[in-house]
C-alpha cells in the first residue's frame, strides 16, 4: 500500500515539474517578444535593387530557358507538362493576360507569367519563395496566378470540364464502363477529395474536418477514360462527403423530373429482365438512392454480395485513381493552399 501511494506521489510531483517548466518557458517567450523590437520598416526604395535583376537572374530568364533549350525532359519534370504543351498554352492565354507596356518599365510577358503560375501549381510552394526564384514581387504573383487561372479556366474549361448531356454521349460512357471494368449501368465514378486550406480569420471550426485539417471539399465524378465529367467545390470540411453531395447540382439534375441531362432511360441488365437506371458509384460515404450505388457493408457478406461488391469497386476506383493522379502531378493539392477559400475554388 505504501508503495502505490509514493507511486501517485512521484507521477503529481511530475506532472507538477513538467508544469512549471511550461509555465517558465512561457513566461521567457512572452518577455522576449516584449522586448523585440518592432520589424516594421519604413519604405525607402520604390523597389528592391534585386527585383530590379530580374531579367539577368530570374527563374524564368536562366534555369527555364535552358532547360527548354537543351533538356526536355528536364523541363517536363520542372514544368510537369512537354515545352511544346507549355507553348500552346501560352498562345491559348495570352490574350487574356497580356499587360500594356508603360514608360516605367516592361511588363511581365504572358509566357513568364503563365510559367510562374504553372510552377506553382506544380511545386506548391510559397509565393515568397517564387518570388525569390522568379525576382517578382510577392503581391505581384498573387495577382499574376489568380489572373492566369482564371484565364486558364475561361478558354479551356469547357472543352474538358463539360458534362455530357445527350443519351448518345450517356451510353456511350455506360458501354466503356461495361467493356473495360465489367459493371453494367454506370455513367460515372464520384468521390470527395479534401483540399488543404489555411484556416481563415474568424473562421473558428466551419472548415474543420474529421482528420484536423483545414480543407474545403471537391466532388469529382470521374469517367471510364479518366477524364473528368463533372466537379463541385466549395463545401466546407466540416461535413463529409454525403452532405456535399446532398447540395450539389448534379444530384438536383439527376433528381429532377425534367431530366436536364438527358439520362437514357431505364435498361435490364445483360440475362435479366427487370429495367434498371443508370447509376453513379461511390462509396460508404454517399447515400444509396435511385442514381447512387455503393457497396453493400463490409460484415456478414454473400458470396453474392463479395462478386457485388468486387464489381462495383472495380468501377468506383476511378475517381479515387483520377484524384491520386490529380494530387502526384500537381504538388499544390498535398500542401496547403495559403490562400482565401474563394480563391482556393
């Protein structure tokens, strides 16, 4: 007995010690930041002698422009796209991000800019460190991304974000979801992918999730290419997949009688004479409905439910092959976006 009492005494006198050890580390921080003197410094220059080399050292004057010259793959891997995809894109955007040259000194011209926008997309990095890279201002690179995304979704967005909307394109897609990964009935593959944020002011926990990150969710529905037919971002992490998708608008279009995608009607299965819809496949998250298939719960299976189960995994694992594939080529979606969530969608 008197052993089990030193024994709760020795764990308070140390949970007492590890305590006020805290309490004075605390107390020499809070001192230290007191007697810091304030780094707030009066603007002197119109700009940083360095900014101004900007042509002779930058990122984009030097180590880009060898590479495209004399090491191609070298410049896929620091580009993550071919020079001569580099190039089209340029020309596709330009004028929508092309600057009016002024008395003062030259404008960014459209290739650097879309260059710095594809190297951070790419990398994830800081824009204080593009910006010791490139010899730009970091204000100036958050203009300078904003506007070439936005210019980037303007021309190409529609080309490959358009969700089909004729029964033609429909079946389509449902017989290369048979052909290729054998479920029947299935025009897309649909999961959630968290995108990483930093925490807003004021924000408290709105966009908390279940893993303590910040993040905003994506809805992708993928097709059996792994091409992407449809996304919605913008629901707080907060929530899981299935209230994303309960707000969203492809699940009001499924849903509405007007049937604004044109869905072919019901069809049997192969063997079978029972018409059946065509269905989206997801996973535990998203809830079974007339649009929606998921597996059966994991406990206590057929063998029925087990080759049910197979087949319909077979086919959800695009969207979560799509988003592996998204996040490994763009290092941006692993690291957190440092940026607003309406500029993050």
């Amino acid at each position: 007995m008197a052993t089990v009492h030193r024994r709760v005494r020795d764990v308070h006198a140390s949970n007492w010690n590890d305590w006020d050890r805290k309490r004075k580390l605390v107390v020499v921080l809070m001192m230290l930041l007191v007697d810091e003197a304030p780094m707030m410094l009066e603007r002197q220059v119109w700009c940083r002698q360095w900014l101004l080399r900007r042509t002779e050292r930058g990122a984009y004057h030097t180590i880009f422009k060898e590479l495209a010259v004399e090491d191609t793959p070298g410049f896929a891997e620091y580009m993550r796209m071919p020079h001569a995809k580099f190039v089209a894109l340029v020309e596709a955007v330009a004028p929508f991000i092309k600057k009016q040259e002024t008395c003062m000194r030259e404008s960014t011209q459209p290739s650097e800019r879309v260059a710095l926008a594809i190297r951070y997309l790419a990398t994830g990095e800081t824009f204080q460190s593009l910006s010791f890279q490139f010899g730009i201002g970091t204000s100036t690179i958050s203009c300078i991304v904003m506007e070439v995304c936005v210019a980037i979704y303007g021309v190409f967005g529609k080309e490959y974000l358009k969700t089909p909307n004729t029964s033609d394109k429909w079946n389509e897609i449902a017989q290369l979801f048979y052909s290729r990964w054998n479920i029947p009935n299935i025009i897309g593959a649909i999961d959630g992918k968290m995108i990483l944020i930093q925490k807003p002011a004021h924000a408290g926990s709105h966009f908390h999730d279940h893993k303590g990150n910040e993040s905003i969710i994506a809805l992708v529905m993928a097709g059996p290419e792994y091409e992407c037919l449809f996304v919605d971002v913008g629901t707080n992490g907060r929530n899981p997949d299935g209230h994303a998708w309960h707000r969203c608008s492809l699940k009001k279009a499924l849903e509405s009688c007007d049937n604004p995608l044109n869905i072919p009607p019901l069809r049997p299965l192969s063997g079978a004479s029972k018409p059946i819809p065509f269905v989206l496949t997801g996973d535990e998250a998203f809830p079974l409905s007339k649009h929606m298939l998921k597996p059966y719960p994991r406990r206590n299976l057929t063998v029925e439910e087990r080759i049910a189960n197979y087949r319909i995994s077979r086919g959800r694992r695009i969207s979560e092959n799509i988003l592996g594939i998204l996040g490994n080529r763009w290092r941006c979606f692993p690291a957190p976006f440092l940026l607003q969530p309406e500029k993050v969608q």
